[in-house]
C-alpha cells in the first residue's frame, strides 16, 4: 500500500474509535486556525503573487483571470475560512481570536 493509504487508514480508525465530544470539535476548530489556515494562506498566498506576476503577460480574459478572478476568489475564501473559524471559537469557547 501507498503511505497515503496507510495516512488515510489510520485517520479513519483514529476517528472511528474516538468519542467526539465538545471538548475535540473545539480542538479540532482551534487547530483548523492555528496550524492549517496559515498553511493555507501561505500557499495562497504564493499562488496569488505567481499569478498576478504571470497577468503582467497575459491578454484579455486570461489576464483578467490571473489579476483579479483567481486572487479574489483564493483570498476572498481564505478571509471566509478565517472569519468563520474566528466566530465559532468565540461562540464555542467565549474567547476572542486575535489575529498574528
């Protein structure tokens, strides 16, 4: 089997066998924005300066494409992730996330 098989394997049998109470979904939502949304924003973040970079030689649709509608969308959905995560800590723990 691949190491992606045996990752996904185990994760499925970790989940399977793990209670999930309040106290996991408010861990498993303060790592989504502790640890994988500035992942996320790191990578989006690259990709958007790659395009905006690469619509200096573009033309037409493909040059709107790669300044406006592909940055907007990847840090338009990026700020959402970060909104949202920031709320439901709040409303699931009463504390305010602070941003880095």
């Amino acid at each position: 089997m691949s190491k992606w098989t045996d990752i996904r394997d185990s994760i499925e049998e970790a989940v399977t066998d793990t209670k999930i109470d309040e106290q996991v979904k408010q861990q498993v939502t303060q790592k989504l924005y502790d640890v994988v949304l500035p992942s996320l924003r790191k990578l989006g973040d690259g990709f958007t300066d790659s395009v905006k970079a690469q619509s200096a030689t573009e033309t037409g649709w493909c040059k709107i494409r790669d300044a406006i509608v592909l940055p907007g969308i990847i840090q338009g959905g990026l700020w959402l992730l970060e909104v949202t995560l920031k709320k439901v800590i709040k409303e699931t723990t009463g504390v305010d996330v602070q941003t880095a």
